[in-house]
C-alpha cells in the first residue's frame, strides 16, 4: 500500500471519528483536505469531500442493522413478532389499503393468528412448505405472515405461471400444501395429475366448481381462534419464506429469504430514504417477489407504513391511486417508469403527494425527464439480487447510480467489481489465482464476499444445493474465500457509485467492441416513442462474434424505419447499431417487468421459423431492406456481407 494511500485510509477514519464525537463536518473536512494535499492526495482529497457525508450515514445504517441484527439473533426475535410489536403500537391505524378494503393492524395481527392456529390445527409445523398462489390482495400477506408465526415456510409461487413451470415450482420447493385464490383454480386443475396426492388444496375467495376436493379457506379461518398461537422457537437466521427467480432463463428456482435477511433489505430501504410510519406507500409490484413483498410490504411490517397495494399493476391508475390513497412514496421496477411516461400527459398528474419512490430498472435515459415530468423529488434506485447478499443503493439521487461502496475504506462492506472476459465469460485471474478487482471506469462482475457467521454477509442460496453451487466463486478477494456472483456487470465511478452495463452473457462482441444490450434498448426505446424493445447477438455465418438485433414492438405497424435508421446513425456507434430487426406486435415480459429475450435469441432471423417482419441493415441501399427468403440466403452463404 502506497504511503498516500495509508494517509487516506487513516485520515478517512479520523474523520469519520471526528465527526462522531461531534466536530463539524466542516472542520474535519478541511483538516482532511490540508493533510491530503500536503501529501500529495489531491484526488482523493476530492473524493473524501464529496462521499463523506454520504458513507458516514452508510456507516451509521451498516452500524446499526449489525447491532440489532445481533440482538434480534440473541433474542430469538422473527419477522412476525416483529409485527406483532408494530401492531401493538399502531392497532387502529390503517395498514393494508386495496380497492374499497381497509384492514388496520390490529386486524391483520387477529387474521395472522386465525391462519396460524387454523394450520397447527391440521398438524402443520415447523420446517413444514405451503405453496402460495394468489393474486395480489391482503389475505397474500397475511398468510405468509400467518404461517411464519407456527415456522411453515411459504413458497411465494408467480401467479402468471402456468403447467410445466407452476408444476415445477411447487414440486421443487416440496410443498405439503397449495392455497391458491379461486381466480387460479383453472391452472391448479391442469396440473393436478402432476403433483403428490399427499398435496393438500386450499381455495381463497368465492366458492367455485370444487373437482378436486379443495378445502374453502374462508369459511375455515372464520371460525378459527384470533388468539397468539402457540410459541414456537424459530431462529433470526431461519428461513421465512421462498421467492422464485423470475425465470427469464430456464424454470424459476426457490431462493431462501431468511427473516434476517427480510429484515436486513427492508430496514435499509428505510433508513436510507427515511421512510417512516407517517409514509402511505403504494406497492403495485406483485407480492411473490423481493421488491413487492419483502422491500414493500416491509417497510408495512417493520415501521408501521400504510400499504396500498393492487391486483395488477396498471399505468394509467398509477397516478390517480397516488391520489385517492394520499400516498407519499412509491415504488417501481423493471420498465414501469417508462410505462408510466408513455401515457398521455394528464392534467392530475402533478397533484399527488409523492415524495419519493424506490426500486430498479429506472434507465438513466428518462430518470431527469420522469421527475421533471412528475415531479417526484428523489428517486431511490436499488441494486438487489433476490437471493444474493450485495445490496446496495443510492441514497441521493444519483443520476444513473444504482448503489455505491465507500472507496474510502472498502473493507467496510465487501462488494467490489472483478473483471471478466466478456467473450468467454471466465473470471480473469492473476499470477496467484487471485480474480482482479476492476478499477473505476473498467467494467466487471459485481459480486459479495461471503462471511460465515455474519446474517448480513452469508449467501442463503437456493433450495437446490446445485443452483447455490453455481453461483459461488472462489479464490476471489485472497486465497481460500468464496463470493457469491450476481451475474450482472457493473462500472463504477471515482467516488464509488455503481452503473449498471449489462447480464453476463448478454453484452455480446462485434467489430471487435463489445456492445451493452441495454444501452442500446434505452437509445431505440427513446426513438420509438418508448415502445418495448429488446437488443440480443445473433450469430451470422462465416462472421466473428454476434450480430446486434433488436425486437421492436410496433403494434400498429407505424414504425418509421427511415427515422430510425437516421436516429440510430446519430445516437449510436458503427458496431452497436442493430444489424436486424424484428418487428412484433407485442413482446414477452416475465412477471417483474424485466423483458425476455433468450427465445428470441434462439429464434434469430430465419423467415421460415419467425412470423413477425424481419429486416437487414443494407448498407448498399444504406436503408433496412425485408429478410425475404433469397436474402436469407445469401446471408448465411456471405454474398451479403457485413
């Protein structure tokens, strides 16, 4: 370590003491800074200047969430009795908005216990799985929470999947169980004669055509007991529940969500954006996943936070729920915020109360023009994976940032970037097998160092052993460690903040540059009047690495290619501009709003096997031409080069 380097790391510390014993920051900059520059440190200097106030309150929130997290595990405290306390303070005060429904605490806590003693009733206990498959609506939450309180583990099954992947859900989790709404009865029928006869069915909401013998859940829970039901000992770092990966490659896997690390997302989403029991959030995301109901719904079951959530999101009521519910946070994922600006300009679109809102997937493309347009004073992107343990955010309005790390003492909270070879994929290495961390500006694979023994830092993985193999790295930050890969990579700037690049696998290689799917989807979604479109390689004979193209969805068949080619000649690079095009009517999204696109990869552009209109860059013409068959053709024999 070089001798400036030793002076930041000690100085750094210093301030942040200072600060703690209540020196001003003013102070403890400015005798920073002159010892920096007497140094020599000039740029870091600048760095301190700028990120101190911001990892001082990362510290005291990293602080904190290890202090209680401790207590909690010495307490042999869980996310339900947590509640329980929340309710006892609030009991009155509304806790679940949804439609014309209004359920307070004290009647969510009541309804818990019913479901609870219902189940003990049956002989369920703990260790047992229950699959949930429901819409969202209230009773969602409190069943998880319900059963959480006896330690049965709820799997939170997608309410969009059908057959072999519903199938697959509920087998792989080993659920004794499935209570399902009685709008998802159809699909619980066709995979009947898939699933163990020692399955028992449970049906929510109005009674319906009962061919296989359901039990009515309603009725039951009407007449079960609303007392605490009995104690049973469940530890912190237990598992609560199972949420399944989205599925945008292969069948969803279950992801183990502890109440430790439920605790863990949610409470920091909290601190970090302030989020308090006077808040009224609106939750459109589904309930079955990480954003929705552990980061929502937590902030409900933590804090004592209204929850207003809905059956589906829709764009056009976003804003008038954000109204009628006087709602003062929000939350989005995926493409949502592109969604919502793409409605029509409306008159009330201003009048909500909205302050913040919080989640991923916001493209820095639009993030100036969506607050400008609504008027949303901070947005809180997150960077989470479901099952992973390097969570980070951006808790100041970053333009683009999906999180950050101190870069003062790194140490702190071990997340760091490492380089990968994006044509093969394969972690680069030095001379002792050490992977090598990326610099600022250098592109490369976010990961975690796992820790043993810490909640905050141990990667709970999957159900199956193989999916969690999968996603450890070893040999990462020294000899002997493991990290767990997020598969995403990332590029960091001077002052620590994270930018999202790509999917490992999905930046492909062309001309000899590599090329970022996802900044080429923000550039023609921007073009197309934010219309979906998804970016992929495809192979081209007798070509080194993949070809872009790009699936555009053009519902009324009204896409200018003309403005296109002149928008995309401006905006974009030679080797990044989208060699073909598929033109549909709509495009697959999976359940979380993040857009599908290995089918479509597999698919290419043959014209006998794809029905939707295919194009090819003619750079003769200097203009897209139709992929006919005979220019097919002469693209995989290479008369038509590019």
């Amino acid at each position: 370590m070089s001798s400036i380097l030793k002076w930041s790391v000690l100085l750094s510390l210093w301030a942040m003491l200072a600060f703690y014993l209540g020196f001003s920051l003013m102070l403890s900059t400015l005798v920073v800074l002159g010892l920096y520059l007497a140094t020599g440190g000039y740029k870091f200097a600048w760095i301190v200047i700028n990120t101190l106030p911001r990892d001082l309150k990362a510290l005291k929130v990293l602080i904190t969430l290890k202090l209680k997290t401790r207590q909690y595990i010495k307490d042999g405290t869980t996310i339900p009795k947590l509640f329980t306390k929340t309710a006892k303070k609030y009991p009155n005060k509304d806790c679940i908005l949804f439609e014309k429904e209004r359920w307070t605490f004290q009647e969510v806590e009541s309804y818990t216990n019913k479901i609870a003693n219902y189940f003990t009733e049956l002989g369920y206990k703990k260790g047992d799985v229950v699959a949930v498959f429901m819409e969202n609506r209230p009773e969602y939450i409190c069943l998880w929470l319900g059963l959480s309180k006896i330690g049965v583990v709820a799997a939170l099954v997608n309410y969009n999947l059908r057959n072999q992947a519903l199938e697959h859900s509920i087998k792989a989790a080993d659920a004794r169980a499935i209570i399902f709404s009685s709008e998802l009865q159809g699909a619980v029928t066709e995979i009947l004669s898939s699933i163990p006869r020692n399955v028992r069915h449970f049906c929510l909401g109005s009674v319906v055509a009962n061919n296989f013998m359901a039990t009515h859940l309603n009725s039951c829970l009407e007449r079960a007991a609303d007392y605490p039901p009995p104690t049973v000992k469940v530890g912190f770092t237990e598992k609560l529940f199972y949420v399944y990966t989205s599925g945008t490659t292969g069948l969803p896997k279950a992801a183990i969500i502890s109440h430790s690390r439920f605790h863990y997302m949610a409470s920091a989403v909290r601190q970090f954006l302030n989020i308090t029991s006077a808040d009224v959030l609106y939750d459109c995301l589904p309930l079955y996943h990480t954003a929705g109901g552990v980061v929502g719904a937590g902030q409900m079951i933590l804090g004592g936070t209204t929850l207003v959530i809905r059956k589906k999101f829709s764009a056009s009521r976003f804003w008038d729920d954000c109204i009628e519910y006087g709602c003062t946070a929000g939350q989005y994922i995926g493409e949502i915020c592109r969604y919502l600006l793409a409605q029509p300009i409306r008159p009330n679109e201003n009048k909500h109360k909205v302050r913040v809102m919080f989640g991923n997937g916001l493209k820095p493309q639009i993030w100036p023009e969506f607050q400008k347009r609504f008027g949303v004073q901070q947005m809180g992107e997150f960077y989470g994976a479901t099952e992973g343990n390097c969570n980070t955010i951006n808790p100041d309005n970053t333009v683009g940032a999906v999180g950050f790390t101190t870069r003062l003492v790194p140490s702190l909270y071990p997340i760091t970037l490492i380089k990968v070879d994006e044509r093969t994929g394969e972690h680069i290495r030095d001379r002792q097998g050490v992977c090598i961390k990326a610099k600022p500006g250098e592109a490369g694979e976010l990961v975690g160092r796992i820790v043993k023994g810490d909640a905050l830092r141990e990667f709970d993985g999957y159900v199956s052993r193989q999916a969690t193999d999968k996603k450890v790295c070893h040999n990462v930050f020294k000899d002997g460690d493991t990290a767990f890969l997020t598969g995403d990579i990332l590029v960091m700037d001077d002052f620590g903040y994270f930018y999202f690049r790509d999917r490992t696998g999905d930046t492909f290689r062309w001309k000899g540059e590599n090329v970022s799917t996802s900044e080429v989807e923000a550039v023609i979604s921007n073009i197309v009047k934010l219309n979906d479109a998804v970016v992929y390689g495809v192979e081209v004979p007798g070509a080194e690495g993949r070809a872009g193209m790009a699936a555009i969805v053009d519902e009324n068949d009204n896409l200018d290619l003309r403005n296109l080619t002149t928008q995309l000649q401006q905006s974009l690079p030679p080797y990044a501009r989208p060699l073909f095009l598929r033109l549909m009517k709509e495009v697959d999204t999976t359940g979380t709003f993040k857009l599908k696109k290995v089918d479509l990869r597999k698919e290419g552009y043959n014209p006998s096997q794809v029905k939707d209109r295919l194009y090819f860059y003619d750079s003769k013409a200097l203009q897209y031409s139709p992929i006919t068959p005979a220019a097919y053709s002469d693209i995989c024999s290479g008369k038509i080069r590019f």
